[in-house]
C-alpha cells in the first residue's frame, strides 16, 4: 500500500473540508448565548452529526477554523455547545474545555460558528484519519491568522 497517496488524500480532503468552513457556500450555525448562558437556536439536528465539524472564529476581517473534531452520530457536540453529557445531565468542569472557550471566544469579540462536512462513505478509520489530517491544516492556518491565540486542537500537532 502506498502511505504517500493516503497521506496526498487525505491532505486533499483536509483543504477541501476547510475551504467548505470558511466558505459562504456551505451552512455554517452561529452560535449565541443569552445573558443567562443559555444557547441560542435549536441545534438537536446537529447534535446527531455524523462526520467532521469544526468551530470557525472570525473577528476584524480575519476568519480561521479554531477546531476540527469528529462526531459519529453521538451527540459529541452537545458536550461543546451545552456543556451537557450525552444524557443531558452536566459535564464535570475538568471537561468543558471546549465549551468554555466558545464562551470566552465570544466574550472576547469573536464571531463563533459551527461548520459541518459528511461524507456517506467514512467508515470509523477514514473518519479519523480525515480529523487528524484537517486538524492539522487547521491548525496551521489559524496559527498564520490569529499568531497571539492558541488553536484549540492541543493534542495534534
């Protein structure tokens, strides 16, 4: 098997998946809070994503992907959105991470959105595969943009 064109591939994909997130092209949902903490709009559809997602941060003309994770069909994102367990009770602090960084993100001036991709044909490997390899490219971008700010995918890269 060649590594090379797997690594090519999934490069390929990665920029495709991010020119979709930062595209006007393709559905993105902001995400809002009211003064009680409460999120904006109903997101349950989205909670049952399948494939890759990420949260597109935007503010003074400069707009980059701060995250790319993978969701299987699992209400992954529940746990981001609403700081909630798949059950709906409350996650432990140790583990709103992300959860608290949309906040901060958007107390700080930030345009926060939520940007989906599937493709029917991912299977669990090329799903992660996929994850890593935008991570990656995420990454980098955000870096160039926002050079002061920590990209939000800590364990890649």
């Amino acid at each position: 098997m060649d590594m090379q064109k797997i690594e090519r591939l999934a490069s390929a994909e990665a920029a495709t998946i991010l020119e979709k997130f930062k595209s006007n092209r393709n559905p993105s949902f902001p995400i809002t809070y009211d003064e009680n903490g409460l999120l904006y709009g109903d997101f349950n559809s989205q909670f049952t994503h399948r494939g890759i997602y990420g949260f597109r941060v935007e503010k003074a003309g400069r707009s980059a992907v701060a995250y790319i994770g993978k969701a299987e069909n699992d209400n992954r994102l529940r746990q981001h959105l609403l700081s909630q367990n798949k059950d709906g009770s409350p996650l432990a602090e140790s583990v709103r991470t992300k959860h608290n960084k949309i906040k901060l993100f958007i107390t700080d001036g930030y345009n926060v959105a939520l940007c989906l991709y599937s493709n029917p044909t991912f299977a669990k490997a090329s799903l992660s595969c996929i994850e890593i390899a935008t991570a990656l490219k995420a990454k980098e971008e955000f870096k160039s943009l926002f050079p002061k700010v920590a990209h939000w995918n800590v364990r890649i890269g």
